[in-house]
C-alpha cells in the first residue's frame, strides 16, 4: 500500500505494512532493525505510542477519520512517547521523512493500493 500526502502531491512511502490486531499494534517496531526510505507502519485504532525497544529514531503523523494530520512529530528517538488528540491512527515512518516531503499538521494523507496490507 502506497502512502501520500495529498496536499502537497508527495509520496510518503510505497511500502506501508498495517497492524489492526491487538499484538501487532502492541508490538509496532520492536524488534524490527531499521524502517528502510520508503516503508512505514500504519497502526489503526492508536492515539499514542511509544518508541521503547525501538534502536532508530522515526517519525510520526497522527491522523484523523478522515486522513487529515492532526499531530506531526519529527525525530521520535528511542523510550518517547507521544500522542495526538483526536488521531484515529498513527503512520510511523523514518526519521527525515517529514521534512523532506513537507508535510506538516493540517495536511491530508491517502492511501492506495492493496487493502489487504501486511501485518507486521
């Protein structure tokens, strides 16, 4: 599944793994060595996260029902934990993501491709 920005026309990731169940929304990232340019997570039914266990820095936009970007938070290091008010989901992806593609708070995220995204 592809992820962009929708305000700005930019790709987010071309490789986003989904995790819906209890246990893959628990375990996100942990274990996982390094997010590689170009693939993310999208955790359904997350307001807040942690980066515990995690070895490299992500970053993160919580996203509404509708996709709009209610929190962007660049540079999540390791054993941090963040939330955003009214996010429904949460994209991590690697750290600098954010600031080369622009995207900040207020902009739309849309997803395409296959619905039946791997779970992590």
């Amino acid at each position: 599944m592809l992820a962009r920005n929708a305000t700005r026309g930019t790709v987010l990731a071309r490789r986003v793994r989904v995790a819906r169940t209890g246990w893959t929304r628990f375990r996100g990232l942990m274990g996982v060595p390094a997010l590689s340019p170009g693939e993310a997570l999208l955790i359904e039914r997350c307001r807040a996260i942690h980066t515990c266990f995690l070895r490299f820095a992500i970053d993160a936009l919580f996203l509404d029902r509708r996709g709009c970007v209610v929190a962007a938070v660049r540079d999540l290091r390791p054993w941090r934990c963040r939330s955003g008010q009214r996010a429904t989901r949460v994209l991590e992806l690697p750290a600098g993501t954010l600031a080369a593609t622009g995207t900040v708070t207020g902009d739309r995220v849309s997803f395409e491709g296959v619905e039946r995204a791997r779970l992590v």
